[in-house]
C-alpha cells in the first residue's frame, strides 16, 4: 500500500474518489494540503444563525473579501456515523452524542410557554395576561379614547382562564355595544347557551374569536348557525370567513383594518382601494363572487393568496374570469391542484396577466412546461415534545440532515449504507435549487487503504459569494424530475397534500376497477424426463444441499455443465451465460424466462397490479422508483383520516432482511431511496402472533409448466420466529429480533417443529390450521396466475423450478403475501424430520426433500406435494 506522502500519491490513490466528488481539479492540491495538514478554517470564512424562531439554523459568507466560484476548498468533519440499526442505541450509550446532535437539530430546548404567541390572524398573547380582565377592559377603554374613539371598538381578552360566569359579569354588550371584533382564545369556555346569548348581544359585532376553548368540542355545530343568526353582520368567525364577508374581512386581510384602526373614521366609498397585497389562505371561503371581492373595491391589487380554501362554489370558469377582471394582478398563490384545477400553464393561459405563479416566473413555467409549482414551500421543522428525550427527539428531526455513503473495495460492495451527520458548519447548510456551495463525501486514506479511510465532506463555491450571502446548497444534487425531484422535495418541506392525494386516489381507483378470472387447472402435460436408455439423469449443480441429499437412483451428479440433462443452479442463467458455458436448448435449467416478474419484489407487486387489482393478501405496496408521489398521498390519506402509518421499505433484491427498515417518518421514507431502489410497503401492524412472538411462514412452491400453469406445493413448510415479544413501541422499531423473523444470518435461530407449532397455534388462538392452509393454498395459486397471466412469455418447455413464498397471517388469520424467492434456502427441509399437516399426517424426513422436489419435477411424481 501506498503512504501518503506527496500530492502525486494522494492523487494516484484518491483518483477516483476525487472524480467521483465533483471538485475541481485546481482545487485538488489545496485539498491535499488541508487534509495533511487537517486544516479545518471554516470559521474564518462562514458563521452558523439561527433562523425560524431559532427552530434551524443557516450559514452565512462572513469574510470581508468576496469568493469567487472554484477558488476555494474546506473540510466539514462528521460529527456522528452509524449504521442505521445502531443509531438509536448510540444516541443511548455514547456520552454527549444525545446532547449535541439535539443542539445541531435544534431539538434541545423546550417550547417557551412565557414567549409571546401570535394567533393564527396575527392577534398578539403578551404579557398583559398577567392583568386580570377587569384591568385590562379599563385599559382598552382607555386606549379607545386615546385613538379618538367614543367605545372600544375592538377587544382582545385572550388566555384569561375567562369561564361562562366571567363571560356574565362581563356584560360586554352593554359596555361596548359598537364593537366590532373580540377575540376570547384560549379561554375556558364550556356552555354553548351562555356563548351564543352573551355574543350575539354584539349586534355590529364583523369578527370573533373562541379558537381553543372547550365550549367549541362541546358543540355540534349549531353553535355557529345561532350566532351568525344573531350577528348577521358576522363576516369572520373563528379565523374564516362566513359566507357574509364583505368589505370589512376583506380589509382586515388586507391590512387595512386592525386593532388601530377598526373601521373607517371618515366615511368612504372605497375603503379597500389601497390594498395591494391580499392574503386570504386558509379561510374556509366557499365563493369568491362577492360584491366587494371586485376590480372596482381593489383597483389596485397585485398579489392574491387564496391557498388552502375550498371554493366549492364556484366553477374554475367562474374564478378565472373573477382573477382576470384584476388587471393589476401580477402573483397568484393557489394549491395545484386545487379549485382553479390541475395545471399550472392552464392557469397562466387563463389569467395571462400574470407573472408570477405560486412564487416562480410565469416564463420559467411556461419555459419547463411544469404542471404543479410552488417556491415557497415551508420548510419541515422538528416537532416535539417537552416530555420527549433527546434520543427520541434526534431520531424524529435526523431524516433533515443526514447524508450516506457505500464502503466498496476491489472485492466487494458493503451491504449496509452508512450514514453520517456534518458538523454544525455542514448541517447549516439550507437548500436551494440555485445554490451557491457543492457538498461532497470524502474518504482520506493517509496510508493508502480502506482500513485508514477517514471520512469527510468537503465544500467548495460553484458561485461567486459576497459578504452577507446565505450559503446553500442542493439536497438533491444530480436528481431532476425523471427522477421524481419535486416529489422527493417533501422529505425536506411541505409540499401540496391535495395535488399527492389526488395522484394516490386516480392510481387506487385504477387498481380497484382490476379484476382477472382464474385460470383452469388441468391435468398434467409435462413429460416425465426418464431417460429411454434407463441411464439416471445427469444433474450439474452448485448447491451443497442438493449434492448432499440427493440420492435417488434415477439421478447422478456431473461436475460438467455440458454433459448434464439437469442444470440446478443458484446463478442466473442468462443468454451471455448460456453461451459462455455452452449450455443448449435440450438441457432442462431450473428458472423460468422473466421470472423476474416473480422473485424481484417490484416486479412482483407490479405483476400481481396488473393482474388482479389489490387483493386482500397484498399490502398496498409501491415501488419508490416510480410511484413517490403515490405513496406520499396514500402517507397524507391515512394521516388526514387518523390512520396507522408504519410502512416497511425493501430494497427490491436483497435477501435476508438487508437494507429492510420499519418507520412511519415520511422523511426517512423518501430519504432511504438513496441506498437504492426499493419498494415501500405498508406494514402489517397487528399480525397473527405465537405466544406473543411475531412469525412467518415459507413454502415450497414447485412449478412444472407456465402454459398450462401446473404448480405443486411441498407438504413440507416451516415457521420462522422472531426471538423478541411483539410491540409497537417506536424504539423497538431499530430492534431486528423483534420485527423480523430470518435468523439464520444473524440473532439466535429459534427453531420450532412445524407439527408442534400447528397444534399449539390452534390451541391458542381456537382456530383450525387446515382452514387457514385452505387460504394460503388459493393466495399462492393466484400469485402465480397473475404472473402467467401477465407474462405468458415466461413459459419455457425446458423448464422446472422450485420458489421459496413467504407468508405471514394478521390478526385475522388472513393470509398476507411477502415474497417469492428463486432457488430457496431448504437448510431446515433438509436437516429436519417431520410430518405432514393433515391426511394421515405421514413421516417427511428431511433428508428425502430433495429426492421427491426432483421426482414431483422431472419424474412427474406427486409423493408429498399437493397440486394447487
């Protein structure tokens, strides 16, 4: 190995790492020289502020000198690395990590319960709740006079612990009977009587207030239809408008009317007619066909935000020719989808006036013809609570600043990605489309192998950078939309909810209108492969298992490919290989053409779409490749509707649980596509226990024709336990011997007699297996339907195959499919002894398996399998 001494051995063994960053090669020697040196000038140049109430933090350019693009390389170190599976009791046992990795987040303070709130409509909670009510009414009485007001037009009596027999003595409408907002939020009103009789005395009365009070659980909605009765002239009520606003909503939202200025102290025509700027997101607005909601009350209009409201009312005709009546409108916020419908470019060609559209240029829109929109998505922040550790606290906000990389050497790719926080410089770094920084992972090799790699980021500008600028950089480097960027975006902020659950729903409908039809089951037409010579069958194979047990007379093993009948492989064995090895037509293999379509999890699901919709026995289930967006709605769907979230992502051909996560974090979701393509699927919750201990169930699935489709399954199956008692608490999410049941790689292997396990299942939980057997039978056999169906191209007359199905039961006792295998793992059939559920409950001794999985294939034998 080569010890870095000099440039040109740093730059001989780092070549490709150094290609693969992206740096560019003038910056190569000054990166050299940081490394050895471990230079770490950051500081100098960069200083961390905390943004959003103090909820995250960004890195601004601080050095007096500008940067110019490429002139410049720094070292971010990795403040915390871990596989996965070990962060959780890392943030546990390494003292301090819990600690500063909180800090990095901005997870390690508590809420301040004395700050000053603002409510949704801006109205301010200070400290005059430190006043009782009766002070704090002389008070407004006061200020009202000072405003040069005859009465307090407008009083805010917010976080009082104000009760129903307060609100009486209060006597509000005889004290202010002009008053025209009151706000009582966060009070401890409870009787909807005492509410409506004392408010609706505010005959003027144009807002009101009772957000978080008990008395709005209480009621039943009639509340609100007696006090806009009472109040007709109500135009805001609990932060929306009511189907009366007018004028005086309109200037609130506008900015024309507040506490210093209630209503109009002269009289005018046209109150609203400053208004430039309206914001009317989150409304509940049903029609925007309002009188005073006109170019004529707003001639000067320029920027409107109707996010978040229904507009049931209105057709999208009707409000296009609303917003086009604005000529002065020049920005439009709106959900998309939403009420002026589905694209964004339909917008534009509607409202053609405009030149900005959800925050981005109408020419860039109209440039990238892109559909849905939005710059000025909200970030995701961390939420918690104060009774929250600050382990859990870091594993919920983590999924925002992680990164991951691959170890690989000459001989191999590791299989568990690791994943790393940057340091507090590092983690600043905010996101842009348009950034100015690059940030890349760097392994060091000071003696020239993987065993001394140190890891680092290392940052550098791809723009030039003044004094003052924000430094960003891309999330999501390298990813565009054909890689499902906008999509992806939400791991990092809020994105539409309405435009992924609209997507979910049309691609649930498509799979609920799917339906297939069996496929008859005929007798056998596959021809037995005994040989006319009476010679026994020559078999190659590179399975141990099989060159054990199988014994047979009619069989004899060959250790040349090319003189074998039978070729039984655990490679795959494609055309590239056929002719590198000389394997011909007239030799039997034992995989199908395009089996794929089977054993590859995503192709599976696919497959078994296509074919027959969402069967019980599948979960919803979507390859993250293609279907993100959705997956984020179906996230939003359950979320919306107080659903169960867990969802289990597999990668789409790794075995043994590898690379295999639990969550309900939607971050993490998204963000674990980046250790390669995988399949979210939904997590079934409340499986089948056996005494209290999670399992599953793999079968033998023997297949000797496509076309006609003749399938046999092994008498023999067998369970696999987890070795943990079920639970959902979270942190037994990152515990593998709780949530997973293959331990034949790693844990403790739990073995348990298949006859036992039946009998004590059944005498436990009162069922009869036969029945649930019954069930297994007709979900595996329509698995392999939809696949004939789907892929008829997978027939091949030369060949026979044997498949691994995974099943696990809910709590019903419903089957559930999890994955077929190609070319099993038969250790347990082969090394134990046991009997056959059902019939005469005949001796299947383990070292026969094999010997009746060849006879049931190419002997066309059924001694214990079962056709389907």
């Amino acid at each position: 190995m080569t010890k870095i001494q000099a440039y040109e051995d740093f730059v001989k063994v780092h070549g490709i790492l150094l290609a693969a960053s992206g740096l560019p090669r003038t910056l190569h020697r000054k990166l050299f020289d940081k490394l050895t040196s471990e230079t770490f000038d950051g500081g100098a140049y960069f200083q961390v502020d905390p943004c959003q109430d103090g909820r995250q933090r960004r890195l601004l350019f601080t050095s007096a000198a500008s940067m110019p693009k490429d002139s410049n390389v720094f070292l971010i170190d990795h403040a915390w690395t871990f596989r996965l599976s070990d962060a959780y009791k890392q943030l546990q046992e390494v003292p301090g990590l819990a600690q500063r990795m909180a800090a990095l987040m901005c997870v390690d303070i508590d809420s301040n319960d004395d700050a000053e709130e603002i409510d949704g409509d801006g109205v301010s909670r200070d400290n005059h709740s430190k006043l009782n009510v009766t002070d704090i009414v002389e008070n407004e009485i006061g200020y009202a006079k000072e405003r040069g007001y005859d009465t307090v037009k407008w009083l805010e009596l917010e976080e009082l612990d104000i009760d129903d027999e307060m609100l009486l003595s209060l006597d509000l409408s005889r004290k202010f009977p002009d008053l025209l907002a009151l706000s009582l939020c966060g009070n401890k009103l409870e009787n909807v009587e005492i509410v409506v009789q004392e408010v609706t005395k505010l005959k003027k009365l144009k807002a009101l207030w009772l957000n978080n009070n008990p008395v709005l659980e209480n009621c039943d909605g009639c509340m609100a239809d007696k006090i806009f009765k009472g109040c007709p002239g109500l135009e805001i009520y609990n932060s929306c408008f009511t189907s009366n606003f007018g004028e005086w909503a309109l200037g609130f939202c506008g900015g024309v009317y507040e506490k210093d200025n209630p209503c109009p102290i002269h009289q005018d025509n046209h109150p609203l007619q400053s208004v430039t700027s309206l914001d009317l997101s989150n409304r509940s607005i049903h029609s925007l066909i309002n009188k005073a909601f006109s170019p004529v009350e707003m001639p000067s209009l320029s920027h409107l935000n109707i996010r978040g409201n229904p507009l049931k009312q209105n057709s999208v005709s009707e409000l296009f020719k609303v917003l086009k009546g604005f000529t002065t409108l020049q920005a439009l916020e709106v959900d998309l989808p939403g009420p002026l419908g589905e694209s964004a470019i339909e917008i534009l060609e509607s409202v053609p006036n405009l030149s900005q559209l959800n925050g981005v240029n109408a020419s860039k829109i109209l440039e990238t013809g892109n559909h849905v929109i939005d710059a000025v998505l909200q970030p995701r922040l961390p939420e918690w609570t104060a009774e929250e550790p600050l382990a859990d606290r870091v594993i919920n906000a983590m999924w925002l600043y992680l990164m991951t990389y691959r170890l690989a050497d000459e001989e191999k790719i590791d299989e568990t990605s690791v994943w790393y926080v940057m340091d507090e410089l590092g983690s600043a770094l905010r996101h842009s489309d348009e950034p100015n920084f690059r940030v890349a992972p760097f392994l060091f090799m000071p003696e020239g192998n993987l065993e001394s790699a140190v890891s680092y980021s290392i940052l550098w500008p791809i723009q030039n950078v003044q004094n003052g600028d924000e430094c960003t950089r891309d999330f999501l480097f390298g990813i565009g939309e054909d890689k499902q960027r906008s999509a992806r975006l939400t791991a990092y902020f809020h994105t539409p909810q309405d435009y992924f659950i609209q997507e979910y729903e049309k691609f649930h409908q498509k799979l609920q209108s799917k339906s297939s039809t069996p496929l008859p089951v005929k007798s056998s037409c596959s021809r037995t492969l005994r040989r006319t010579d009476g010679c026994a069958l020559r078999v190659y194979t590179d399975l141990p298992q099989v060159e054990g047990f199988l014994t047979r007379p009619e069989f004899i093993l060959t250790t040349e490919l090319k003189d074998a009948d039978i070729i039984w492989t655990s490679m795959q064995v494609d055309d590239d290989v056929k002719r590198a090895a000389g394997i011909t037509d007239q030799q039997y293999i034992n995989q199908f053409p395009f089996e794929a379509c089977l054993v590859m999890k995503h192709h599976l699901a696919e497959t078994i779409q296509k074919a027959r919709g969402s069967p019980d026995w599948l979960q919803p289930t979507y390859n993250l490749e293609s279907h993100l967006s959705q997956l984020i709605g179906d996230y939003y769907a359950r979320k919306r509707d107080g659903m169960n979230n867990l969802w289990i992502l597999k990668p789409w051909n790794m075995a043994r649980t590898i690379d295999t996560t639990v969550t309900d974090n939607l971050s993490a979701i998204i963000r674990l596509m980046e250790t390669g393509p995988k399949i979210c699927q939904k997590y079934i919750e409340h499986p089948a226990l056996f005494q209290g201990l999670k399992f599953d169930l793999r079968y033998i699935v023997l297949v000797r024709s496509v076309k006609p489709l003749e399938l046999f399954l092994a008498d023999v199956f067998w369970v696999r336990l987890a070795n943990n008692q079920y639970t959902l608490d979270k942190h037994s999410l990152f515990e593998y011997e709780t949530h997973f049941t293959v331990m034949n790689y790693r844990g403790r292997l739990n073995h348990k007699n298949t006859l036992e396990f039946v009998k004590e299942f059944e005498q436990e939980h009162q069922v009869k297996w036969l029945d649930i057997h019954e069930r297994v039978r007709n979900m595996i056999r329509s698995v392999f339907e939809a696949a004939a169906t789907v892929h008829p191209e997978m027939h091949s007359p030369m060949s026979r195959a044997m498949y691994g199905v995974d099943v696990m039961l809910d709590s019903s006792f419903q089957p559930k499919l999890l994955e077929v295998t190609y070319c099993p793992d038969c250790t347990r059939a082969c090394k134990y002894d046991t009997q056959a559920i059902g019939g005469g409950g005949e001796l299947l001794k383990g070292s026969d398996f094999y010997n009746y999985v060849f006879g049931c294939l190419f002997l066309d034998e059924t001694r214990h399998v079962c056709p389907l």
